[in-house]
C-alpha cells in the first residue's frame, strides 16, 4: 500500500497579494503595457536617438533644404527629410522629445509639490487654512491659463525656463483639489488617529499616514497633468511664445513648417504624430494605474 | 472675481516693463519715460488698479492702444464669435457623444465599446492646433472645398466646429458611457425592467436622464474651457473672436484690451460654473435641500 504525497497548497490570507500576483495584474492590463511600452520607446529614443544619427539636429545646411522623407522619394541620409533650413528633421524630433519629456516632468513636479503641499495641509488642518487654499483653488481656476502664459511670456520674454515656470504654477490645481479630498478622507482614520494618540507630531502623520496613502491618486493625476502641460507648451511654442528657436520643439516645429504647409506637409505631421504618441502613452499608462489600483473606478 | 482681476492685473504688471515694450526696445529713455507718464504707468501699482477696477465696474475698460474703438466696443464685437463657435462645438460633440457613450454602456467591454474608447484615447492626445492644421491640409488644401482662415460666412465655421467637437468628444462620451453604466445596474431600472417597459424606453427615459446629470454639469465647465482655449484655435483658423483679440494685443502690447480679456474670460468661467451647479440641482431633486 503506497501513500500518495498529498500536496499541500499554501494558505493565502484573504485579500493577500505576493508580488507575483500583483505584478501578473500590472502586466495583464493592456493600458499599462501598450502605454507603458510606448512611453519607454518615447524616453528611449528621445534620450540616445540624438547620439545614434549622421546628423545632429541644429546643423542647417543650404543645399539639403527641405528633402523629402523616406516614403516621397528621399534618401537614407534624411529619413524623415529635412525642414525650410535643410536640418535634419528625425534628428529635430528625437531633440524635441527631450524637450517635451523635460517640460513635462519639471511641471509635474513643481505643480505636483505646489498642489499637493497645498491640497495635504488644507485638509489635515481644515478651518481657515482649508478656506483659504479653496480660495486660491478657485481663483486658479477661473483665471485663463493658456492666456496668462501668453501675456506672461510676451512681456518677460519668453524662454524655457519660464514657459516651466508657468506651466508649474498654473497646473496645479488638479493636484490640490484631490488630495485635499482624499486627506479629508484619511484625517479621521484609525490609523491617523493612532498616531496621533502615540503623539507624532503633524509632519511625521502626513509624511508616513497620508502621503503613502494618497500616491496612487497622485500619479494618476501627473500622468494626466504631463500630458496636458506638453500640450499647453507647444501650443505656447506654436504661437511663438513658449520654447525659442533654434530649440526644436515639436509645436515650434509645427509653426515653422505652416508656411511650407502646401508642397511639404510632413513638416506638420510629423511632429503633430511625435506629439500624439507621447501623449496617448502617457495617458495610457495613467488609465492602466488607475485601473489596476482602482478597480471601481474602470474605464472611466 | 475681484481676486482673479487683481491677480490678473498683477501678473501683467510684474512681468515686464509695460512702458518699455509698448514703445518698442530700441526707443529713447525719453520716449519710455514719455509713455509711462502719458499712460499712468508710474503712478503705485494699487492705484493704477483701484482706477482700473472702478471704471471697468462702470463697463469702462478704457482705450485700446491700437484700434480706435474702446474696449468695451472691441469685446462687445468679438465675443459672440467666440461663444458662438463654443457653443456650436460643444452641441456637435453632444450630439454625437450621448448617443455613442449609450451604445458603449450597453455593452461594456464589448467590441463597441472597445473600438470607441480606443478612438475616444486617440482624439484626447491630439494638440487641436495641429489637427486643425490637418483639416485645413486635407479639406482646405488637398480638395479645396472649405475655407481655412476668416470667420465671415458659416463655411469658415464648420473646420474649427470639427476640432472643438473632437477636442470635447472624449470627455462627453466618457462621462455618458459610465453615468450609463451606473445608471443600468441602479435597483430603479431593474424595477422598471420588471414593470415590463420596453428596453428603448428603460434606456432612454429612466437610465439616460440620471446619466446625463453629470454630462451637463460638465459641459457648462467644458464651454468655459473652450472659450478659455480659444486662443490657440483662433489664431490658426484666423477667427475673429475674443482668442484672436487677445493674441494680436498681447503681441502689441496693447494691455487695455488684454487685462478686460482676462476679465471678460474669468467672468464666463464663474457664469459657467454657477450655471453647471444650476443645472445640476435641477436636474438631481437629491441634491436640492444641500
């Protein structure tokens, strides 16, 4: 008589996730590979692209001006063609993936620490301070932003540093409306209340309690919140007002190939299509988190 | 209200000499000096507003420095143009979105819904400046049927319509597809189903009007946003709404004209939104006693 070697699986506490689990869940989810997986070729190219080229992206040259790319008869030595002063124009794109990643990244931080700062005390203390801060919410809000930046740029002369600048300044609202919500949310939990019993001070509540507790949220939101920041930059560098040239910023890009419009519209396309691919990426790795962390909140 | 004009007023005078880009870099000391003085540039800042604010609260926005007319005159005859084009792309994307995000709600994750939330993913992460570019390329230039800059006939209007509605569409169609899918599984349409009311009728007169609560309520913001945003669509279709104004004044310094645009655009983002929660207690008795 032989016995049979019982296998005995592993309790799993209800609820209880191993990293494998959660990492299958994170892969599983087509918004967070696709947007993920796009985003990573974007930071990819836009970082070692530029050093991989025969060309850099500020050398013009007279006699290569506006080449066609690949698919309307030009050569290997321009993929993509070349723009009005004969520069390489894979080149100007992969630069200005930079750019775009820079701008965006430098405003999400700075409009991230503004509004979450702002959001996180208004709702732990509340009273005045929260009145306060829901003030400057509204003002914020109301205030014309895409108009601001213009007027701001026009009369400081514009630059990159402070098309950021504004950026970061005027794209904070999102940040501080939820994660006052959400703080006003945590405030009153066991756990805050705990530690308040033990008598951590306030700064030690948010920093362990409150901020670990609301990150998800707060990504979400910078994917949202780069996402627009790149568009309202080269909107800004469009109408001439946000990166200089010879900077290659695709809205830059976009502005100086208008007048070529007709007889070489890639010019235009091109970096309208970069432009598209950063953005859907970034906004479908923020739809993934927001799924996989959220699940209530799906497809929205 | 009065915050978003001091702050506005502020922000154009912190960033820059006025006086100095009005009379152009290259000019005299003396001609700024001359400019400063004939405009009220160096009297205290908070006098320059008080003066401001007291006249604009009598519809006295002063002179522009470029074109003949006041101010007031110059926005009387802009505005419409621009709320008008608002208003027209925001009905295009309600008439296609609410009954898009219907059908995707019926069936969620279906092949619908799937093929219409990817399109929605796409249109959200195009810059509406280079769409429009796209339109003029493809209808203006390649089949030369529509006109691609000027606002004088409806022709002119129906290119930036489009960009609008795709612009808005995504955040139409959404909030429709899930305020209908909440609205479906509510106990108050299992108990309409079990009346024996057909399923048009289920959808469309008990599940659609609880969905739309909260489209409405956006869309008052979404017009806000639109005619905030103005700026960049107008100067690419040469419209000559309240964008346009702006932009050609602020590239000429003409600072009358661009601190009542701030303004005039505050002041219709307020509107909007007192109207969104309007519209929103009327619509959901729930919320009318908070």
């Amino acid at each position: 008589m032989t016995v049979e070697k019982v296998e005995v699986e592993p309790i799993e506490l209800l609820g209880a996730e191993t990293a494998r689990d959660t990492a299958r869940r994170w892969l599983s989810n087509s918004g967070i590979v696709i947007g993920g997986g796009l985003f990573f070729l974007v930071v990819l190219s836009a970082l070692i692209g530029p050093y991989l080229l025969p060309h850099n992206a500020f050398d013009q040259s007279l006699i290569a001006r506006l080449r066609p790319p690949m698919w309307s008869g030009g050569t290997a030595e321009y993929p993509l063609g070349t723009d009005h002063l004969g520069r390489d124009y894979l080149a100007r794109l992969l630069w200005g993936g930079r750019l775009s990643l820079m701008i965006g990244f430098l405003t999400i931080l700075l409009a991230g620490t503004i509004g979450t700062t702002l959001g996180v005390v208004a709702g732990f203390y509340g009273g005045r301070i929260d009145f306060v801060v829901r003030f400057l919410i509204m003002v914020r809000l109301a205030l014309p932003a895409v108009l601001i930046a213009l007027a701001i740029a026009f009369l400081a002369g514009p630059s990159l540093k402070l098309l950021v600048l504004m950026l970061g300044l005027l794209l904070w609202d999102r940040f501080a409306v939820v994660s006052r919500a959400m703080t006003l949310q945590l405030r009153n939990r066991e756990f805050v209340t705990a530690a308040r019993a033990v008598g951590c001070s306030d700064f030690t509540m948010i920093r362990r309690d409150i901020l670990p507790n609301i990150l998800n949220y707060l990504i979400i939101i910078a994917t949202v919140e780069m996402a627009n920041a790149v568009l309202i930059a080269s909107a800004l560098s469009f109408l001439g007002l946000g990166v200089q040239p010879p900077l290659p910023d695709w809205g830059l890009m976009i502005a100086e190939g208008k007048e070529y419009i007709l007889f070489s519209p890639y010019l235009i396309t091109l970096p309208g299509l970069a432009m598209m691919v950063l953005v859907l990426s970034v906004n479908l790795l923020g739809d993934g988190i927001r799924d996989v962390t959220d699940p209530e909140a799906k497809g929205r | 209200m009065i915050a978003v004009s001091i702050v506005g007023f502020i922000l154009l005078r912190a960033s820059g000499d006025l006086a100095l880009r009005i009379a152009g870099a290259e000019s005299l000391t003396e001609d700024v000096e001359r400019i400063r003085l004939a405009y009220g540039l160096d009297r205290p800042i908070v006098i320059q507003y008080l003066d401001w604010a007291w006249k604009a609260l009598h519809g006295d926005f002063g002179r522009s420095l470029f074109f003949p007319e006041d101010v007031s005159t110059l926005i009387a005859q802009r505005l419409p143009v621009t709320l008008w084009l608002g208003a027209l792309g925001l009905g295009a994307s309600i008439i296609i979105g609410l009954p898009l995000g219907t059908l995707a709600a019926l069936k969620p994750n279906g092949i619908l819904d799937r093929v219409l939330l990817g399109t929605v993913v796409l249109g959200q992460a195009m810059p509406s400046f280079w769409l429009g570019l796209l339109l003029i390329i493809f209808f203006g230039l390649t089949l030369g049927i529509l006109p691609v800059s000027g606002s004088e006939t409806w022709r002119h209007f129906i290119l930036p319509t489009a960009v609008l509605a795709i612009a808005t569409l995504p955040t139409i169609l959404r909030l429709t597809r899930s305020g209908m899918i909440d609205a479906l599984r509510a106990d108050y349409i299992r108990t309409a189903r079990a009346k024996g009311l057909s399923p048009a009728s289920v959808i469309i007169k008990h599940a659609l009007r609880n969905a739309l609560i909260p489209v409405v309520a956006i869309a008052a913001v979404q017009l806000g946003a639109l005619i905030g945003g103005s700026v960049v669509l107008e100067t690419v279709f040469g419209i000559q709404g309240l964008g346009y104004l702006a932009w050609e004044s602020i590239n000429r310094a003409d600072y009358p004209v661009v601190q009542a645009n701030v303004l005039v655009l505050g002041a219709i983002y307020c509107l909007l939104t007192f109207v969104s929660d309007v519209l929103h207690a009327l619509l959901d008795p729930r919320l009318r006693d908070q």
